[in-house]
C-alpha cells in the first residue's frame, strides 16, 4: 500500500518561516578586543540573547555546549586564529549547523576569502554598521531556523514512513527492508537467525464483545509485552492488523523457542487492562516459528515457513508455541 503525504504529515514549511523575524536568537560574539566587543554587544543584544566570548582558546567549547543560533567571530582575534576557530567549528559535529557570521578588517581579504571557503556563512567589513549587523544577524538566524524546521520535519517523515502509529512497532514495510540484510550478515557471519509471527488469538471477538477501542488497547499493550521480552538487536514489527513479527538475529531455534514460550506466557498469564482500566479481558496467542536454514535462502521463504507454523498453531487449538 503506498503512502501519501498526508500520512507521512510533511507540513508546508513556509508558514512559519514567514511568520519568524529572525530576532531573539541565540547568539555567541567571539571577540577579544574589548574596543569591538564592548560596542557590537549592545547593538545585538536589542534583539537577541547575546554571550561574549574573549577567551578564543575556550570559544569553542562554549559554541558546542551552548546551543547558540550564530556565532559570530571576530577573524582579527590577537591571540587566536579565528579562521581556525571556524574551521574547528565547522568539522565538529555539536556546532556543524550552526551559522557563522564573520568580522574582518577592510584591508585583509586573503583571510576574509579563506573564511569563506572554510564554511563562513556571512561576513560585515569593519567599521561595523550596527543596522547591517543586526539585518544579518537576523537573516542568518531566520535560515538556521527554517533549516532545522526542515530537518525535523524530515525526521518525523521517516520516523512516520517505518513505525506503526498504534504500536510505536516498526510496520511490515521497514521489516521487510531489513530482513534481506540481516539474512546475509547471519549468512555470511555463519550465524543462526531465527523468526517468529504471532497472532492474536480470536482477536475478532474481542472487537465484537468489548469494542473496537478495547482492541486497540490489546494491540498496544501487546506491543509493550513484545518489547519487554526482546533485546535490543531484535527487530519487532506489527505486520498485519493482529499479526506480529519478530526477526531475532544470532538466535537458534532452540532459544528462540523459548523466547516465544516465554512471551506466551506472559500474555496468557497477565490479563489486558482494556478500556481505560475499567475492563481485564484475557488474552493469548499462537506463534510460528522458523529459521534461516540455508546460506543464501530467499527471506519470503523463512517468513513462509513461521506463517505455515502459526497456521498449525491456530490448527492445533491456539495459545502455542510451534516450529
Ligand atoms: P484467529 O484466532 O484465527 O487469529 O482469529 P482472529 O479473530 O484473531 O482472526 P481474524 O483474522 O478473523 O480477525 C482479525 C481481526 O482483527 C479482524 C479485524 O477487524 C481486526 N483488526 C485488524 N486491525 C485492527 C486494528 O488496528 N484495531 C482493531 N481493534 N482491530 C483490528
Ligand atoms: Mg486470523
Ligand atoms: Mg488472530
Ligand atoms: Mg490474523
């Protein structure tokens, strides 16, 4: 099934970009000479939060600590580098996307030039105009913000496009995407990989005799079990409505089957809170299990095989466990 947009729930990125002003940032000035500092401080600090660093040596600890929204370095620094303070700035990865607005003297531009191609994102020549310097000190800030609006939505994206929104699970989708893989790094290492799909057991009536709602309780709270009972290397995915699958790398038939057996009887022997804890319905589930059996098997075969497994497990009176 293919997924749209709205699902995936991209927004449209211009409203709030429009609606920022680029003021009330964060800003780090970088800046030893007291002359400079103690005159552009002032102008910034109308319209932003401003801390002044004098000490280059430390400034850099600071940008990666502070969680500023521009740095702004002074390239005339007398007794540190600047370029290279950016160019540090720029290699590390707490102050990457942090822009950097830099101030050079009129008469030296080999290093205004370097700076720039070191990743400066703007620069003001001195003497400084104070409007200029805050039109930039915005517009910077205004990008930054605008990128990481950007970058988050792109995040959520992602994050919405390989998880289940009822179970927090991983879908079928992103599981299938990756059993290929695991299959060959478990082939290839000359290690065992074990699968198992479970299915609620006559989940249907669940619906029928306590509400759609209930249902969605027992999927989530499944889910929670299912996390409890599985380490960290395990992939778990919700993969069908009341159908579960887990990918267990480095595990041979013989753990595998208790790990299953394990997680029967927990949802066997723990009733479901359901409809806001005023109802406990109990609940269990048969498993299918398989492995990778040969180096190089197809993965629509080991699935094959735990789905043929579960279908015995349902056959043979449910709540079971069967390889
Ligand atoms: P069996 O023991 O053979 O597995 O019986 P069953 O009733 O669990 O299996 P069946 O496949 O007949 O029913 C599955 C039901 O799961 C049907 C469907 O309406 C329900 N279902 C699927 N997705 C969801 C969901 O997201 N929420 C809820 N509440 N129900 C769902
Ligand atoms: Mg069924
Ligand atoms: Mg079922
Ligand atoms: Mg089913």
């Amino acid at each position: 099934r293919a997924i749209t947009s709205l699902e995936i729930g991209v927004q449209a990125p211009e409203r709030s970009a429009v609606a920022d002003t680029g003021k009330g940032g964060r800003i780090l000035l970088v800046d030893d000479r007291a002359s400079s500092y103690e005159r552009l401080a002032p102008v910034l600090s109308t319209e932003h939060t401003v801390d002044v660093e004098t000490n280059p040596a430390e400034a850099l600890f600071h940008a990666a600590e502070g969680n500023y929204d521009l740095l702004i370095v002074s390239l005339g620094l007398e007794n540190f580098d600047g370029l290279r303070l950016c160019s540090q700035a720029r290699s590390l990865e707490r102050t990457r996307q942090v822009p950097i607005l830099a101030i050079a003297d009129a008469d030296n531009n080999t290093r205004l030039l370097r700076g720039l191609e070191i990743g400066v994102n703007d620069y003001l020549l001195r003497p400084v105009d104070k409007n200029e310097l805050l039109a930039r000190a915005r517009t910077q800030i205004r990008k930054r913000r605008y990128t990481d609006h950007l970058r988050d939505n792109v995040q959520n994206s992602i994050e919405m496009a390989i998880t289940d929104a009822l179970t927090g699970l991983h879908n079928r989708r992103y599981m299938e995407s990756h059993l290929g893989t695991l299959a060959e790094q478990a082939s290839s290492r000359g290690k065992p990989l074990a699968l198992m799909m479970l299915d609620i057991d006559y989940f249907k009536s669940i619906n029928d005799n306590y509400g759609h709602d209930a249902g969605d309780d027992v999927l989530r709270e499944f889910a929670v079990r299912i996390r409890k009972s599985i380490r960290g290397i395990d992939l778990a995915c919700r993969y069908g409505g009341e159908e579960f699958v887990i990918v267990m790398p480095e595990t041979d038939l013989h753990v595998a089957g208790m790990v299953a057996e394990r997680l029967r009887r927990s949802i066997a022997g723990e009733p479901f809170a359901v409809n806001k804890g005023t109802k406990r319905i109990d609940v269990t589930i048969s498993i299918g299990l398989s492995t990778l059996e040969v180096k190089g098997e197809a993965v629509a075969d080991v699935l094959k095989r735990a789905d043929i497994a579960l279908y015995r497990a349902k056959n043979d009176g449910r709540n079971r466990v069967v390889a």
